[in-house]
C-alpha cells in the first residue's frame, strides 16, 4: 500500500499526460493527485530506511547488539525482522 505524498508520486509516474488508462483509474488518479495533507496531520521527514547491510547486521546479531551498533529502537528491529521474515515466507511460497 502507497499512502499520501508517496501514493501522489507514484500516481504521476504511472499515470503521466497522455498515457494509456481505463477512465476508471484516471479518476482514480486525479482523487488521488487532489489531495492535500490536513493541517493538523503530522509528517514524518526523518524516516531511516533500512539498507540490505543493516538487514543482513540485525539477522545475524542479537536485538542488543543491532541496537547499540545501529542506534536503533528495540521495536524498530523487532518489526524490521517480522517483516523480512515474512517476506522470506512469502518468497518460499511462492
């Protein structure tokens, strides 16, 4: 899922003038491209993403280790590691 300003950039990429569409997405596009971020919603700007180093750090250490070494939060490498679990899971599968 893709969720405001990033949904927006992406919906400009694929949905550019002129391009070939279904008249249902392009209204989809445009709903899409008119929104504007409320006042009062906050926006996170210092998101650290992860880098397949790190990846490969956090899954190799303990959760100790991979947050005194990355200087990241407890939850931040339990979640990163449920998520490369389950993408692992869903490799597999498929």
């Amino acid at each position: 899922m893709v969720y405001k300003e990033d949904a927006q950039l992406l919906a400009r990429y694929l949905y550019y003038d002129g391009c070939l569409a279904l008249p249902r997405k392009l209204i989809n596009v445009s709903e899409v491209l008119s929104w504007k971020r409320p006042p009062e919603m906050k926006r996170v700007n210092n998101r650290k993403r992860w880098s397949p180093e790190e990846d490969e750090f956090i899954t190799t250490n303990s959760v100790e280790c991979s947050m005194k070494v990355l200087g990241r939060s407890r939850s931040s490498i339990e979640l990163r590691l449920w998520r490369l679990k389950k993408l692992n899971q869903q490799l597999v599968t498929n």
